[in-house]
C-alpha cells in the first residue's frame, strides 16, 4: 500500500556539478538570519490580514484539493527550464556519492529520465528518509535541534541500492535522481505558467504516505509514522477537516478514486464511518457534480494508487496517467458553472524517497506524541515530529491568480519570520475562509496562502495540453 521554529536560512546548495559540503548557511535555521528568499505580495496584501481575508471570502466559494502520491520537487519539476524555479535544470546538476563510505569515489548526477513508472519503488519510510537525509538510519535528534548534524541530501543512491541490491548502480540512480523533460510532463508546465507554483512547500512528515494524509487533514499524524492498520479500519479518532467542516455547516465530499484498494482518506477517522460515510462517493461524480454546478465548498478527492494503470503518480504507478487525472479534474472545474469561484489545490503527499537538493528544515510540534521505527540494520530511531518531510511539487489554480506566478517562502503567523508551506497551510487557509480554530500549534505556525488570492478575476481558463506518451 501506500506507502520551536525559528527564522529559517535556505540558500541552496551551490549550482555545481556536485553538491557542496553542508555548512549552516547551506542547512541551518538559526533565529539570528534571515531567508533569502521571502514572500512577495502579487496584489498587496499581507497574508492573514483582515483586508486579504476579507478578498479570500469574497472571491472563494469552492475549494477543490487533490494530493497526488510519492514525488519530489526535483523529480517532476527539475527539468523545467527558467520560470523562477529552484530545481537542477536552472541550478546546474547535483551529484552525491554511490557510497557515503568513500565520498570520493563514484559519483552520481540528477539527470533527465523517462521512467513513466519506476519499478523499484524508492524508500520513503522514517528512517529510509533519514538515510537518504542524513547518510544514517538513526540520526541524533540533539544534534539534528543544535545544528551540529546537518541534511546533506546524500545517502539516496546508497539507500537505493541497499533497498534492492540486485540492481545496479546506474539504474539505481537513475531511478531515483533522475527528472523530466518539459515534453514528458506537459500538463505540469500549463500549470507553472498559468498559475501559481510554490518553491518550498514540503511534507508534513519524514516518513510514508498515510501519516502524511493524515497530517494533511487533521495537523498532526497523531503519532503515526508508518501504513498501520488503524487507516485500514477508520481507527483514527482525532478531529479532522471533515469533521470540523460538518460542525460549521461546511459542504464537503471525498470523491473517492481509490476503486476498494484501501480506504479514501476521510474514511481514516472512526468519526466519518459513523457519521458521514455518505459524504464519500465514487470519483466519477466529481465530474457530472462539477458540470452540473453542484460542487460542496470542500472537494476531497483520493486518486487511484498504487501500481500500473493508476492515476496518483506514485512511483509504481504512471506519471502520463496522473498527469491526465490532473487535466480531467482541472477541465471538469475550469468548464463549470463554479469556475470563476473556485480554488483548486494540487500537491503530494510526501517525496517517496526520490532525490531533492533542499534539505527539510524543523517545524513546530503538532504534538506531544512520538513515533519509533526499527531500520534496516536494527537500528531504532524516535521520531519527534519537529521537522518537516521533503520538498514537494505544489500548485494553486484559480481565475484570482497571477499566471506564471512562482511563490517562495510564506510568513509564519505567530513571530513574523519566513517559513516554508506544508499541507497544514492549507488547513490555515481554510481556517480563515471558513472561520475555524486551528487544529494543532503546526496549524498555528503555518504560513497561509489567502494572499495569492487577487481582487479581481484573471478570467483565464487556458486549455491544458494533451499528456505525454512514454
């Protein structure tokens, strides 16, 4: 299946062929710098305002989130030339050692692909990430808070290999650093230059899929961090979006694109199989509900995973299929009477274990809860939830945004300082559409988006292109 935060200092790795030795400017949140890159205000408002949520409600009517699965931002982003995008084609190359063992020896570089489906699916477990992250299974969580051990985004060729030792070394690679060309994922370059595309939005978890879905819609993964059974029986009984939207009179459905292999993520929660499990229907309603006119305020929709001739882009799965879900969800929306009143939010849910040269940097505690994981060579590593997952492609797409638009880090709500966004600023965002009470002090500190939101419509609904075949 499925598989405190101070004022942060991003500068990048430097745009070489090989990646740098990491250094704090390199790594480091430190309260004393400040990020190289902050948010701009496309139409002048300041993000949670009363004056930009004022033009949020005014505007935003319906809201429609899609959460793909298992990609990096380097992964399906890296080719795509200019545009403002942090990635390898704009930066030059990144290349990390076959073996962390000899740092000189073999290297190994990003590199264009065309993998429609990469059979080995990478490691995208906690202490797989922490592999990949930090060239050990079980990193010391001290040294990770004092900045002493730093992400040198390295260990993910090793890792690879370690995972499926009969393969060789260059397939491991390409596997795993490889990304795509601007004619291989034609749908995603419509959508970096019509509409909004974030640099630094990462997952809410270093770890797999369901605590990042769970995080998504709830804040926090409640403890999770691993595919437990809980998410196969509605045995989370925390308060969820759905939830909460039901408390306020919200309209919600989860359309669900899953076809019986697991639960939609709604179903998650104890809470909808006893109360709301009509408001889960079938993915094809999405489309006579988006012609008709009748969609909720709040469309949740599971696409189908995990393997081939599914539409999630997960990694055993077909990037040319996800990448025609995407253009159905979008035309169904853009041809419907809710357009010009609609948002549509299209991200992952975590980085499956594929390559990305920004490192995760530390997010506030959703809460008191831990999670420990035995790794591969027996290792055990506690997880405390403070830090994010990896960076992840994400998209907003409304008539209210400026096209070719690239936003870099939000600003925290709480102190003021640059922060990168996660899932929880969706829910932030939906907190001041819908007037709800944050979830969890993530939710609290998570930088909103209601500011890309313009005051007047662009009143564009490009046609996206046709996908591309492997």
């Amino acid at each position: 299946m499925k598989s405190g935060v101070a004022a942060a200092t991003v500068t990048g790795l430097l745009a070489s062929s090989a990646l740098a030795s990491p250094t704090s400017a390199h790594f480091g949140w430190t309260g004393s710098e400040s990020m190289n890159k902050h948010t701009s205000a496309p139409f002048g408002y300041t993000a949670g305002s009363e004056q930009s949520i004022a033009n949020l409600k005014s505007k935003i009517k319906n809201v429609v989130w899609i959460l793909l699965e298992n990609r990096s931002f380097d992964n399906i982003l890296g080719g795509i030339h200019g545009r403002g995008l942090d990635n390898p084609t704009n930066n030059g190359d990144y290349c990390i050692p076959q073996n962390l063992s000899q740092p000189n020896g073999q290297q190994w570089c990003t590199s264009l692909k065309d993998f429609d489906s990469v059979v080995n699916d990478p490691d995208h477990s906690v202490t797989g990430n922490n592999f990949e992250f930090f060239g050990q299974f079980s990193p010391n969580n001290n040294a990770i808070s004092n900045g002493s051990l730093k992400e040198t985004q390295q260990g993910f060729v090793e890792k690879q290999m370690i995972s499926y030792p009969h393969i060789t070394a260059e397939t491991a690679a390409k596997q795993v650093m490889g990304y795509y060309s601007e004619d291989e994922i034609p749908v995603m370059v419509n959508l970096v230059d019509e509409f909004v595309t974030f640099n630094y939005w990462f997952s809410c978890v270093p770890g797999p899929t369901n605590p990042n879905r769970l995080c998504a819609v709830s804040g926090t993964s409640d403890g999770h961090g691993y595919n437990d059974d809980s998410f196969l029986t509605s045995g989370v009984d925390i308060n969820s979006i759905f939830q909460e939207a039901t408390s306020k009179n919200i309209s919600w459905l989860n359309y669900d694109g899953t076809n019986g292999a697991f639960l939609p993520d709604s179903l998650f929660f104890n809470w909808t199989a006893e109360n709301a499990k009509s408001s889960v229907v079938p993915i094809e309603n999405f489309f006579q509900d988006a012609y008709l006119g009748q969609l909720p305020q709040l469309s949740y929709l599971n696409p189908s995973c995990c393997g081939l001739n599914t539409n999630s882009m997960h990694p055993s799965g077909n990037v040319s299929y996800g990448e025609v879900f995407v253009k159905q969800i979008y035309e169904a929306l853009r041809n419907g009477p809710q357009w010009e009143e609609s948002l549509l939010l299209l991200t992952y849910d975590e980085t499956g274990g594929f390559f990305d040269h920004i490192p995760a940097p530390a997010a506030v505690r959703p809460d008191s809860k831990t999670y420990t994981e035995t790794a591969v060579d027996g290792q055990n590593y506690t997880l405390y939830f403070d830090r994010y997952g990896g960076r992840m492609p994400t998209f907003l797409i409304s008539p209210y945004t400026l096209p070719a638009y690239v936003e870099d880090y939000g600003v925290n709500p709480t102190n003021g300082q640059a922060e990168p966004y996660s899932a929880t600023s969706v829910l932030k965002t939906l907190g001041y559409l819908w007037d709800l009470e944050d979830f969890t002090p993530r939710v609290s500190n998570s930088p909103s988006f209601d500011h890309l939101i313009g005051p007047w419509p662009e009143w564009k609904s490009p046609q996206l292109a046709v996908p591309h075949t492997f």
